[in-house]
C-alpha cells in the first residue's frame, strides 16, 4: 500500500506543480491528502496573487482537485491543533492534519517552519517537492514521467510539450526533478 502524505498549500498553489503532484497520486505511488483549510488557503492566495483567474473558478477549482483523489481530504484533525509546536502556529493544522491521517511526509515549500525534530516524535518528515518528485521518481521512473506527459497532453490552450513542463517545473523550484526526467 502507498504510503500517505500531506500536500501542503505552497506545492498545491502553481498549476504545474500542482497538477504533476496529484498525478503522482492518482497513480497509486502515494496517498495524497490535504485538508478544505489547506485549500483555502491556496485558494486565497491564488485570488490575491492572480487577478487573471476569474473568481468563480476558484470554486470549480476546488471541486475538481478534491475529486481528482478519491479520499483526499482529511477531517477532524483540529483538536490536535492545539497541543502542536511549530515555529509558525498557522502551520499546526499542516501537522495535524498529517498526524490524523498517518502521513509520513509533508510536502511543502517551507522546510523551516517544520523543523525534524519537531516533526519526529511523530513519525513525520518534511520534504521540498523538488526532493519529494525525485524520491517519486526513483521508486517508478516510468510513472513519473507519464505523469509529465499526461500533463504535457492535457495542455491544448495554448499546447504543451514535454519539454515546456519541465521547463514549467524547472522555473517553479523543481530544478533536480526537471534534471532527472531530461535524462
């Protein structure tokens, strides 16, 4: 069985990435889960930061990632909450959420603010999404990068190659995976 991990709001907020990490679920190497406070906050930001993207989408955007893995989303994480330590005391729901669904990673943008030890007596560990895709990709090379081609496939306005996604997900911090796949 795949092993579970929590996707936090920083990897879930550019398309690329976003869309390569729930294909890395949907094909059975991970289970993916985040929380509806998660996505707000995604959501949030993507309506602060990308005035381009009409309102109403974000909605639909939603709706289409909680369907997109069956299971996703985690629930009746926030009486951990309170007991949490972290640097950050926003990001609590972050490891709640992992503890209540039995994560074994978190998936997030911001390694400071889920220092190892803190994470350890858990069981949990934080990873970069750059080092994450790479530990994907070394478990099936061959499902990662038909993660990427089904990306590249679903890209009709305007198309998309291979090559441009991963320049996409070299230009978004995925630097070593990007590497790793030109190969």
């Amino acid at each position: 069985m795949a092993f579970v991990v929590v996707y936090d709001a920083n990897v879930l907020y550019g398309n690329e990435v976003r869309d390569l990490l729930i294909r890395i679920a949907q094909s059975g190497l991970v289970q993916a889960r985040w929380t509806n406070e998660i996505l707000g906050e995604v959501l949030r930001n993507l309506a602060v930061n990308r005035p381009d993207i009409p309102p109403e989408k974000l909605p639909i955007l939603r709706e289409r990632m909680n369907a997109a893995v069956p299971g996703v989303l985690v629930e009746g994480y926030q009486e951990l909450i309170e007991g949490l330590k972290l640097p950050d005391p926003d990001d609590r729901h972050v490891l709640a959420a992992a503890i209540k669904s039995g994560a074994e990673v978190i998936v997030t943008s911001n390694l400071r603010d889920f220092p190892v030890d803190m994470l350890a007596v858990h069981g949990i560990e934080a990873k970069n999404p750059d080092d994450f895709v790479l530990d994907q990709f070394d478990l099936d090379e061959g499902i990662v990068r038909n993660c990427v081609h089904q990306i590249a496939n679903s890209r009709s306005r305007p198309p998309k190659t291979f090559g441009a996604i991963l320049d996409a997900l070299e230009r978004a911090g995925l630097v070593e995976s990007a590497a790793a796949l030109r190969d």
